[in-house]
C-alpha cells in the first residue's frame, strides 16, 4: 500500500445533488484527461435514459448477493480477495490510494457481470499529495471563500489518482482540546463550524469529489476529551450545539453522513434509528448514502447490543444505514436476512439505489478509467501550492506581540538564531490523516525562513537545541551560543504530529520533553524572541508569554508551511487569523468554550462564592477570535438596522447590523469583524454570547469600511428537546468586535416570535 490513511484503526444525498454533479461532470472528466468522454456527454442526446431511468434499469438485473455487494465497503488490505471485487462483490473501496491501484481496483469492477464502477474513497481530510493546514488551522482563516478553494484544490488533486469519495468534512463541534480529533474539526463554535463545513462540501463538488459529513453525532462530547468513549448529550444541546453543522453541510449537498463510532446517550449510533432515521434524513431531509465509520456495524457487539454478526447486521441496516464499511457483515448475512424475512429486499433495494444515484452522479458509468501513467505530473502543481501557502498564511494567529517584536526589521535584525525542535522538521510538518503527503515535498519553516532572510540580506544560524522528543540537553549550550550572536530569536516549539488526530487524545496539553527548558535558556540570552508555536491544538503555554515577546500559532501547516511563516514574520503578509477555539490557561479547565451559560452566580474574580477555581482563573488565557495583527482596528457601535425584527411565522425574516471599523494603525490589514448574538431574558437559560456573523475587511492605514451583518431569524432561536425551533419574542443583544470578549453592543427587539415544525428550519431545500 501506498500513503495508506485509513480513518484510523477505528475509521476510516443524492437527489438534490444530481443536477449539481451532471453540470460539473465535464469539468471533471477534463481534469482527468478524459476528452473523449466529455466530447460524448456534450453531443448526449436530450432523448438519453434519466438517471432515475438508469439505477432501475441496473437494479432490475442485479442478484441479491450483488445488491448486498454494493453495500459492502473494503479496504486495501493484504488479506482482502481481490476477485471479491470482480465478482460484484464490493461497492466501494478505501485506501486504494494512488492511481495504480485506484486503476487496478476499478477495472475489476468493471469487468464483473453488471460492470459497475467503484466508489474510491480515501480521509482527504487535508490535501492528498499537497497537503494543507489541518481543518482546525484552516478554521482560523474565519475565510469560506478561501477554505472552499482549499478543498476544491484538494479535490482535484485527488481526482486525479483516481479517487472519487472523501471521508469529510468532520462536522463535529469539538467542545474539549484532550480529544485527538480535534484538529480534523472546524472548532468550538457551531455556527462557524457549519459554515465552513458548507464550505468544504462545496469545494469538494468544485474539484470532482463526493463528500461525506462525518461523523453523525456527538463524538466532540466525548467523556474526557477520550477517543471512542461514550457520549452524553442533552435532545437540546444535540439538536442546538451539535447538529447544524451538519443542517448546514446538507443544506450545501453533502452526499453522505457517517456514523459516529460512538454511543450516544447509551446508544451507539450505528445502531440508532431515532438519530440516522428520525432526525437525519425525516427531521434535516437528507436524501444522501448513510455510511458506517470503520469496522462500526461489527462494534455493536463489542458495544453490548448485538450478540452476533448477523444482529448486528439487522440493528444497523434497521437504523437507517446504507453501507458497511469494513466488516463484510452485510455481504455476509443481508442476503439471508431478506431470505428469513427479517429484512424486506424492497429496503434493500432503497439503500443500493442510494449507492448507484451517487455513482451515476459523480459519472463513473461514462467515465473511462483514471489514466494511472500520467497522474503523478497532476500532484504539487504550482497553482496547488500556491493556494496551500495562501491557505497556511491565513491561519496564522498572532497572540502577542510586545514592543512590536515582529514583523521582522531588516533594518534592526541582520542575524536570526532558529531554534527549536520543529523548526526543520518535515514529517511533522505533514501531520496526521496527510493523505499521501511526502516529507521531501515539505518546505520547512527552516527553508522557508533561510531563503525570505536571505533575499533581505539576513543571516539565518539554525541550532535545533533538542530533538522533536526533547529529552536531551545536549544542544542547549549550541543554542543559547547563537541566540547571544544573534539580533533576534526564533523559536520553533510545541507538539509533534503523533499528539494529533484520532487515537492520539492526551491527558496533558503541555508540551513533551524539556523545550520550556531550552526556551527559557535561549531567552536568558538577553535577545527578543519570538515564539512560533507548532502542533495541532492550544497547549499549555506556561511561563512562554513571560518569555517570549511575540508568539505566532503555526499549528500543523503542511507543504507550504515554511514560505507561508517566513512571509508573515518578515511581514510581506499581516496575520489575520483569529482563534477557532478557546486558549485554555490549564488542562485542567478542560471543556472550556466561550459559550457558557451566565449561572446562578457568575464568575466575579477573586469572589469565592462565584463561578470558578480556588486555585486558577477560568478565564481563557486567549480567547475564542483572538487574533493580533501588524496594525490595530478600533470598532464603532453595531447599527441594527432592523430594530424591530417582525418574525411572526416569516421564515425568511432578517436582522440587519452594520459596524464601522477603522484601521488606527500604521500599516494595512485585516480585520475580522465578530457579531455575537444574546438573549438576556428567555424561557430557558441561554449562552452570554453566540457567534452568528463574520465579515473580512482589508482596510488600509486610517482606512474606515462597515461591517455588514444579515442574520436570519432562524439563528436567532434554539431549539426544544424534539427539534422544534423557537424564536421568542423579546429584547435580545449583539456585540461587535474583534473576539469573544468583544464590548460593543446594541439592542433590539423581537416583536413577534415563531416556532417551526422540527428539523423544518434547517431542512434542505
């Protein structure tokens, strides 16, 4: 196998989404050299068979056994039977990861009786060959623009090898930091998680993949932040917090959802009607392929609710869920079940014909096979690394910068001493679930720094100080030697990939080894020193604030990570991005999330009897959209244009504020305008502030321009415990500014309030 990323040891819609993909179909038969069939799908007479026409027709030949063959997912493993696939045996594949044996694969499928072409999957959670920021770092880019270019690059990259079907987004909110998976997500928040989530899907359809929501529900409320343990969730805290994500990604056409591996209030998911039936597909209308995450159809034995293969089977296809990933159940035991009578063919039927619409969609019954020879020249184009370096410079979040430490002055700075473990580290630098990302394609932060300083003519003298396990003190003595000859300091310190992404969830969140240690050395060295923070997540950051002068968040970067750092330390790009999650002082304030609840007695400092610790504040030691820039935004009072929002049973109703925000500072810049939305008085108690608007504004010096915030009624509201929206009557508030801790606000009123059906505010349209 080759860059093998299955989802971990544990992982790995349609009709709406047919005109989409018949429209893109020739963009993408492009993509991957196909003419021929393009030439054929424009000249297609009008009088051609309808897709609907089609999945009958194939239906109406297919055995029972090949029915259940495409519902049955395999992976790329040594002990899998290679003619399972040329007999019809199998749907789709995963971790056939390059164009060979993507190629290979396929053509045994269509070279079984029926001929039908395999969905080939792979977690392109960021980038395939050219891998990205992690989702968590591209989340602080605030940008759906910029993340659904991301992914649309990501796309076409992985079109083509072959591939067809991504395993993502993750549209999990992630609530605690301890949790692995954390970085695959979009952050704490669920309005930006969902737009972004939006986003993702869209670029994915851009650049010629199917994607796939994952995973449905719950898994960010994981007990202790631990991967695979259980979850329990409030109906409306799931129905408020955890599932518009994934309204959202519907809504932009998500082609499949996934099961969490989880068990949700004592019910695993892969086995739960109520949530895979009831909610998703009657509640949000999703019409999409349901399939299960690794080995989960098998897992309902193993989580107490099956005593066999073949119940397992029955509770897991009963709850809703189309396609088995990796176990071989439902090839093994579907057709025996329908036999029995326990299980009718007629819903058999409904789940093959969700998989087929997918496949006549996405146009693989008139799409060629992938031309293998010539997909290696279509990996790291320049146009894709262009934008992944876009990309990793708009993550970057700058958290201090005291005495203006950075950007970088050629003029005051001729020497720079990097230092750090992570400063020439390219496998860290890919990260976890890297698709097939290559440590020679990566341009390390040491490179990248190198060249930037050099064409200023700035020396760069690199001392590692300790290696990435930093146990050993034997490179100190080297480094603090060069931070003494040198006019500044860089440090490059923080988590290695492995303390990232699934199965990877960590009691502590500080850094390993002794790299506080050499920092503290290197800065005794009487030289500034600015902090480049690496890894998936915030860590504890200890005495580093005290000790460096700038701190700039790289997080996990990927090919392009080090020209992306060089640019913004030298300052030829501002940072603009701001913090998807909360900056925790101490793991032990884990979950910590700015959307709290006020309390009974909320947090007065150094109050005992009040909200908190004895022994720590519970503030975060930055807060969610925390972001510094080269320059400085002074924002004006929000302007509700609608003072009197008239909801009354108008869906379609909108709450209109403006902000001015003006550029105070000497250089340009972007700002990223926050509204927070609040409901002082309310028939349950609800979060002090919610994000429900973000606007980018590039603003030169002295350079003023208004935020403009639409805000539909629906986001005004929660949700009661069996789905049902309610938007209350009533004063409500809304704060501008530039993060969670934002202070300008302004009031306005509901007039009328309105209540809709459940599931029918986020339904898909």
């Amino acid at each position: 196998m080759i860059g093998v990323d299955k989802d971990g040891p544990g992982e790995t819609g349609m009709r709406g989404m047919m005109a989409r993909w018949a429209g893109r179909a020739a963009a993408a038969w492009l993509c991957l050299g196909a003419a021929q069939a393009q030439t054929q799908a424009q000249t297609t007479s009008i009088e051609a068979p309808s897709v609907e026409a089609r999945v009958e027709a194939l239906l109406a030949r297919m055995t029972l056994e090949e029915k259940a063959g495409q519902l049955n997912l395999i992976s790329n493993e040594p002990l899998n039977d290679p003619g399972a696939i040329r007999r019809g045996e199998v749907g789709a594949v995963i971790n056939f990861s390059n164009a060979w044996l993507a190629a290979e694969a396929d053509g045994l499928a269509r070279a079984s009786r029926l001929g039908i072409p395999l969905l080939v999957g792979l977690d392109v959670v960021h980038g395939y060959r050219t891998v990205f920021p992690l989702p968590l770092a591209l989340a602080a880019s605030f940008d759906p623009g910029l993340v659904r270019r991301a992914a649309a690059a990501m796309a076409r990259e992985s079109a083509s090898v072959g591939l067809n079907w991504t395993f993502a987004p993750m549209a999990d909110v992630a609530r605690d930091l301890r949790w692995g998976r954390v970085v695959e997500g979009l952050g704490e928040d669920p309005w930006l998680t969902g737009r972004l989530t939006a986003a993702q899907v869209e670029g994915f359809r851009d650049g010629g993949l199917a994607s796939t929501l994952k995973h449905c529900a719950g898994y960010g409320a994981v007990l202790g932040g631990r991967d695979y343990d259980a979850t329990f969730v409030a109906p409306t805290e799931l129905h408020d917090l955890h599932l518009p994500p994934f309204r959202a990604g519907i809504r932009a056409g998500a082609d499949a959802v996934m099961t969490a591996l989880t068990a949700l209030n004592g019910v695993p998911t892969t086995a739960d009607g109520g949530l895979m039936t009831g909610i998703l597909r009657r509640q949000m209308g999703f019409s999409g392929l349901v399939v299960a995450d690794w080995q989960a159809v098998a897992s309902l034995v193993k989580h107490g609710v099956a005593r066999d293969g073949a119940e397992a089977t029955r509770k897991a296809f009963a709850a809703g869920v189309d396609m088995d990933m990796t176990s071989g159940l439902y090839l093994r035991h579907l057709p025996d079940e329908v036999r029995a009578g326990r299980i009718t063919e007629a819903a058999v039927d409904a789940a093959v014909r969700r998989v087929l619409r997918l496949k006549f969609g996405l146009g693989l019954f008139d799409r060629p096979l992938v031309e293998a020879s010539n997909a290696e020249g279509r990996l790291l184009l320049p146009e894709t690394r262009r934008i992944a370096r876009e990309a990793a410079r708009a993550s970057l979040v700058l958290l201090q910068n005291r005495e203006d430490v950075l950007p970088i002055d050629p003029s005051r700075v001729r020497r720079i001493a990097l230092v750090g473990p992570f400063a020439d580290a390219a496998w860290d630098q890919v990260g976890p679930h890297e698709g097939n990302g290559q440590p020679h394609d990566t341009v390390t932060i040491l490179s990248g720094l190198r060249e930037r300083a050099a064409a200023s003519g700035v020396e760069v003298v690199f001392a590692e100080g300790c290696p990435r396990v930093c146990t050993d003190r034997t490179g100190f003595a080297a480094a603090v030697e060069a931070a003494r000859g040198a006019d500044l300091v860089v440090a490059v310190m923080g988590e290695p990939r492995d303390r990232s992404g699934e199965g990877s969830s960590t009691a502590y969140l500080d850094w390993p080894g002794l790299q506080h240690d050499l920092l503290a050395a290197v800065a005794d060295a009487g030289k500034p020193v600015a902090l480049v923070v690496f890894g998936g997540r915030p860590t504890e950051l200890g005495r580093a604030p005290e000790r460096a002068h700038a701190m700039l968040m790289a997080w996990i970067p990927g090919t392009e990570g080090g020209p992306a750092i060089a640019d913004v330390l030298f300052g030829d790009v501002g940072p603009s991005g701001k913090l998807p999650v909360s900056w925790p002082r101490t793991v032990g304030q884990m979950p910590l999330t700015y959307d709290t609840l006020p309390g009974g007695r909320p947090h007065i400092p150094n109050s005992r009897w009040t909200m908190g610790y004895a022994d720590a504040s519970p503030l975060p030691l930055f807060p969610f959209g925390h972001g510094l820039s080269y320059t400085s935004f002074a924002y004006g009072e929000p302007e509700v244009l609608t003072p009197k929002v008239g909801v009354g049973d108008r869906y379609e109703a909108v709450l209109e504020v403006r902000t001015p925000v003006t550029n105070i500072g000497p250089r340009p810049g972007r700002a990223v305008a926050q509204l927070y939305l609040g409901q002082p008085v309310a028939a349950r108690s609800r979060p002090k502030r919610l994000l429900k608007g973000a606007v980018l504004l590039d603003l030169a010096s002295g350079e003023t321009a208004y935020a403009n915030f639409r805000i539909p009624a629906r986001d005004l509201g929660y949700h009661e415990p069996d789905g049902t929206l309610v938007v209350e009557p009533g004063e409500y508030r809304v704060t501008v500014g530039g993060d969670s801790a934002a202070t300008q606000t302004a009031r306005f009123t509901v007039e009328t309030g309105w209540r809709g059906p459940p599931g029918g505010d986020q339904a898909q349209r």
